[in-house]
C-alpha cells in the first residue's frame, strides 16, 4: 500500500472493488467480468476521486490536519506542522510525511 493510500485509510476513506458479469445488449451473457475499483470517503455514499495527500495542501487541510488535531491534539499537530514548514517551507509532501509519521508512531512502527 503506498503511502497516499495508508494517509487516506487513515482518515477514513476505504477501498472497494466490485466484480460484475455485464449482460450484453443482445441479452447473452458476456464472458468477460469487469471489477469495479472505486474509493468512498468517509461520509461519502458515491465513489470519489481519492484525493492527492502527498500533493495537495487543500486535501491535507481537508482532511488530515483536522483527523490529526483530534486524534493526537491541536498542539502537537501545529507544532509539527511549524517545525515542518520552517525547515523546508510550505510543502505538502512533507507535512504528509510528518502525519504519517505520528500515524506510524502510535501503530507502533516508528
């Protein structure tokens, strides 16, 4: 699982793959089986577009800061976040980086 994926598990979107056995248009049915690969956010009943966590400050705003303040608290997440942005400006891969890395530590792998 790459790192976008584990970020967005994470925050609460989830995977789905569907396989189904269309129907021609002739009414047989065709041999061939399509899988559907879709992600659902976390309040979302319809597919969506799994957004880019190492590339985007909207969807970190988004979605993972808040997750991070209320999983590890306000002080820590925006201390980090700082230390983050003082060292290398405003970078969305590596405040994704940064959240994934207190994910990791409270799993126990870091």
């Amino acid at each position: 699982m790459d790192k976008n994926e584990v970020l967005a598990k994470w925050a609460g979107f989830s995977y789905h793959e569907e396989a189904e056995r269309p129907v021609s248009a002739w009414g047989d049915n065709s041999h061939e089986t399509y899988t559907f690969k879709y992600w659902l956010g976390p309040s979302d009943d319809e597919p969506i577009e799994l957004p880019d966590f190492l590339h985007s400050l909207d969807a970190l705003a988004k979605w993972l800061v808040p997750k991070a303040c209320y999983e590890y608290g306000d002080a820590i997440v925006y201390e980090l976040l700082a230390s983050v942005i003082a060292k290398v400006g405003l970078d969305a891969e590596a405040c994704a980086e940064a959240i994934l890395g207190l994910i990791r530590t409270e799993d126990g792998q870091g």
